[in-house]
C-alpha cells in the first residue's frame, strides 16, 4: 500500500472509534462488535436494546464532528486478560474475542483509550483527532449482521459509514453513489424485463424472461467465437459428479461453498459442480497428448452451484448458480508466457467491444503465514508467483500484490475494470496452477519420449455471466449498444391501414438476423414512443402514409429528441455494420 492509502484508513477506523463514543453515549450498554475500515469507508456492529433508524444520523453525525474538533488524542497500551476480561464483563461480544486472542497464544490485549472511551483494538488510529477532516466523512446505511458472520448467532445493528481526506472527494463519491443508485441493476433489470426472482425457486437463483436469456446468449456466443478464432476447443461435462472427484481435487477440503452431498439409491454420493476445473482434468486424462498437441484450451460455457449465504446474495452480482465462460489451458512450461500474453489479448479484444479500457491489476499471492491452506511445495509457489509478476510486468500494466488471496491450489492475476462512472468490478482471472497436474497425474509425452507434467491455467474472462450482465447494466444504465440490445429495431405503426406494410418491414430486418418488435397497439403514437425510450430501444421507426409511399423512413435514434430521415436501404446497411463492427455508438 502507498502512505496515502494507510492514512486514510487509519482515520476511517478512527471515526468508526469516534461514532462508537457517540453510540456509548446514547446507549451506555450496548455490546461492542467488530468494526473494521472497509473501501471507501468503515463499519462498525452494535448490539443495542432497541431498533434504530438512519433518522439517527444527523446527531451521531453532530457529535462525531464535536469529538474530531475537541483534539481527542488516541493513546494505546496493553492489559493483560484479566483485567481486559474485567473491563467488559457486561460484553458477551469482546469477551469472545479477548478469549479468542488467548487462545491464538498472544501475552496481552490491545487497548486504544480516547478521552472516557477505552476499547479493544489493535489499531492502528491517528494520533489526534485533528488529523482527521470533519467535513469529509458521513454516516451512510443501516444493515443486519449477524455476529461473526455465522446465520446462528444473534443478529447485530451495522452502521456504515464513509470518510475521505477532503469534502470535495467525499462529494464526488456521493455522486457517484446516487449515479448507482439510478443504475442500480436490479432496478433497470424488472424494469426492462431481462430477469426475475422467485421465492419458490430459491434465492439466488435468477430467472431470465426472453430479453435477458437474449443478452446471455450474445455474450456467451460473443466470447466463443473469440475463443474459437484463438483455438480455443469446447467441451461439455456433466453438472454433478461423485464426491470422490471433488475430495481429490481437494475442493470439498478447502471450499466451503460447495453445495449439500446428495445420495444415490446405491448409496453413492454426488456433488453439484461448484468449478469445472476437476472434469476438465479427467477429459485431459482421457487421451494421450503428445508434446506438440500443447498448449490444449478446453472452454465451457457451463453453469456451476454455489452454496453462498443468504446475507451475501445481490441481484445478479452474487448467485448460487453462475454461468462462467471457463477455460483450462494445458501448456508446457516454456508455452507459459506465451499463453498469458494471448490470454491478456484476448481480453483486451473482448472488454473493448463494452467500452472497458481501464484495468486494474492484482496478483493475488498465498498466505505466507498460515501455508497449510495451500496444496503443493513452498518451491512450486514462489515460481508460480514470479512467473505471474513477471507476465503483468511485460504487459505493461501497473499491479499490487495481495498476500492471502491465492486460490488454494495456485496463485492467479485478478483484473478489474472501470465502469462509466468509476467503479471498479474484478472480472477476468489467470490462476496458474503446478499443483493439481500433480494431483491429477496430468502428463504428455515430450519430445525426450518420457512423461512430462503440464501446468494449468485457469482463465475466466468475464468471470460468471450473470454478474457480468449486471455490470454491463448498470455500466449501460440498461442502454446497450446496438449489438447486444435485447431488441434493437421497435417498428410503430401511426394507424391500422400501416399494420402490413410494419409486419413487411419487420421481415426484412429479421431477415438481416436483426431484433425487431412491432407495437401495431391502438394507441397515439406519442404513447408508443414514449415507451419505447423507456424500453431503452435504439432504434424505433414510426411508419405512416408517407414512409408506406416508399418515402425515407422516420427514424428517432436513443438519445435524440428529433427524428431523422433516411432511405431504408442505407439505413439497413448501417445498422448490419454497426452489428458486425461491435460498435458502441449508434
């Protein structure tokens, strides 16, 4: 991290100090849960005796900004357990962890003391509350949260909060939050008709109506014919397999979000896939290979079963059954640069089509401290690690690396794109993988006539298609460019004498593989346009007498308040280009 970042979240985790003294204040009782800093800001949970609401903002709000201009110093020290123990006997929640501290072996506990407020907590804070900008910070939600994130204990208040160094940062980021707001992709996604929820079928398990089924359609096939162009070859494997396969794979091990076991009438037991990195192993395993049959890239555009907590599903962003546009590539080791340059090419080739032009890069390494996490030999790592610093560093793109954020089996390079308004979602991931060939028993027969361990790389480049589209919906704000819309044409007839000449027309742009729909309602043809610009449509042509003449056609292009003339034939023209090209622009 750079000193900027450190500070900022030294005084995040301050305020979130200073709103527990103000909290205190209001309710001299409540239990005292965890409160980290987070992006952007800080959270802090409380057990209180009764229910609240944001209306309490404002004087919280009040008494922080009092606090910060008081010039309250923060001072740490240590006590030891007893008297640690003794300070929050009436706190079910830091006894715990106090206990918790114990039991990992530490000698003492540390204390940060602001003015009354004593608090246990291993900082680190600022020195004095004059380091911290009063106007620069709000108090921004309320949420449930049940303690330590298990659904069997009891359920906590979770005040968030957000702090910046200066005002005008803290204003644009709440811009930017009301922008998202407007964006939001649930929101667009019932308004527009791409996707529901129902309660029967289950949380987290989105249902696509027709225009939704056809936006994952486009991306998927999208990215196929990419792969395809790049020798990609697709596979097909079964949703479920024996348990067997996933306890070798070391998966039902150390993921704790696979699905129940299910149970046969013969008593086998079967998993739901919750990766496909274990089916692919076996059909590489199926065949023989020879030295130069590699690089092999298996792709599959395959769901996968995830069981994620209640509390962590969102929209379509977080699922229990996500589509990945997934890929196994089985390169010799002197093929491995090679490959992930491809692999960061065809990225590229893929993001510019949404607009995406800005990446941040993380390579995510193991925890060096708590290795019994990982599979494979600390040599195997430290080479896979440096094979992936020095792939980013010959792309060219600056990068961090995050200790503890390795998949088990290997480290991976995570990417994350900027929207159109400044977020950044992580999305494609290169995981290099020595260890699992290992485990499988991958080989092919190299040029010496021996066996010959390949390495893995586990690509996905829009990472689950479902979190995809609800970026690229609220990326678009539901206006997708004309490639990808859901219907791109919406043809309206002015009276009931244009009806056939509409159906006529409609024919011929379907003929063209182009999405047409027709509103031939008995109604004004104002109230048609109007709902076609709230459908986001990008082209909607209004036919009357002079168009069914062969006059040019009367085109309102999204976005326009004017209509515009044009002859059919240049307008088809155009619109097949626009398709074919991928453009962004109308």
């Amino acid at each position: 991290m750079t000193k900027q970042i450190i500070d900022i979240n030294i005084i995040r985790h301050s305020i979130s100090h200073l709103m527990s003294m103000a909290i205190m204040k209001l309710y001299p009782k409540a239990g005292l849960g965890v409160g980290p800093f987070i992006e952007n800001g800080f959270y802090q949970d409380y057990d209180l005796p009764e229910s609240i609401s944001e209306e309490i903002f404002p004087k919280l709000e009040k008494r922080i900004k009092e606090m910060i201009k008081q010039d309250i110093e923060f001072k740490q020290h240590n006590l030891d357990f007893a008297e640690a123990l003794k300070l929050y006997k009436h706190d079910p929640y830091k006894t715990e962890l106090i206990a918790d501290l114990k039991t990992a072996g530490e000698k003492e506990v540390s204390f940060y003391k602001s003015d009354w407020f004593e608090n246990l907590c291993k900082g680190p804070h600022v020195k004095s509350t004059k380091e911290i900008n009063p106007e620069a910070f709000k108090l921004t939600s309320i949420a449930g949260a049940y303690w330590r994130g298990n659904e069997k204990n009891k359920m906590l208040t979770r005040i968030y909060g957000v702090a910046f160094a200066t005002k005008k940062e803290l204003d644009d980021y709440l811009l930017m939050k009301e922008e998202a707001e407007k964006r939001d992709h649930k929101k667009i996604g019932a308004a527009l008709g791409l996707f529901a929820f129902s309660p029967l079928v289950g949380s987290g398990l989105p249902l696509f109506l027709p225009k939704g089924a056809t936006l994952l359609r486009e991306l998927a096939e999208f990215v196929r014919t990419e792969k395809i162009n790049r020798g990609y070859a697709f596979v097909q494997i079964p949703h479920i397999a024996k348990s067997d396969l996933y306890q070798k794979s070391g998966h039902l091990g150390k993921y704790d979000a696979m699905m129940p076991l299910m149970t046969d009438s013969e008593g086998d037991q079967f998993a739901m896939k919750a990766m496909n990195c274990p089916h692919h192993f076996e059909l590489f395993n199926a065949t023989q290979h020879s030295y130069r049959d590699l690089p092999i890239r298996y792709a599959e555009t395959t769901t996968v079963y995830r069981n994620e907590k209640s509390g962590e599903l969102s929209g379509l962003l977080r699922v229990k059954a996500l589509t990945q546009d997934d890929t196994h590539h089985f390169v010799r080791h002197d093929q491995i640069q090679d490959e992930i340059k491809m692999i960061l090419g065809l990225m590229d080739a893929v993001y510019s089509a949404f607009g995406f032009s800005e990446f941040l890069v993380q390579i995510s390494i193991r925890d060096t401290l708590d290795t019994t996490k990982y599979f494979g030999a600390d040599d195997l790592w430290q080479k896979s690690e440096k094979i992936l610093i020095d792939a980013v560093k010959n792309w060219g793109k600056p990068y961090v690396i995050e200790e503890g954020e390795a998949a088990f089996y290997g480290p991976k390079i995570d990417i994350m794109v900027k929207d159109a308004i400044g977020r950044h979602w992580q999305l494609t991931t290169v995981q290099l993988d020595f260890n699992q060939p290992e485990n499988f028993d991958l080989h092919y027969i190299g040029e010496d006539g021996q066996k010959h361990r390949p390495a893995v790389l586990h690509v996905a480049i829009l990472g689950s298609l479902e979190r995809f589209l609800g970026v690229l919906i609220e990326h678009f704000s539901g206006a997708f460019p004309l490639w990808l819309a859901p219907t791109q044409i919406k043809i309206l007839n002015v009276g009931a004498d244009h009806e056939d000449f509409c159906k006529k027309l409609a024919d011929e742009f379907k003929a063209q593989d182009l999405r047409v729909e027709l509103d031939l309602a008995n109604e004004t043809i104002g109230n048609k346009i109007r709902k076609a610009s709230a459908e986001k449509i990008p082209y909607t042509l209004v036919i009357g007498d002079k168009e069914m003449s062969g006059g040019p056609l009367a085109v309102r292009v999204r976005g326009q308040k004017d209509m515009i003339n044009v002859a059919k034939d240049q307008f088809l023209k155009e619109l097949v280009e626009n398709v074919a090209n991928r453009k962004l622009s109308l």
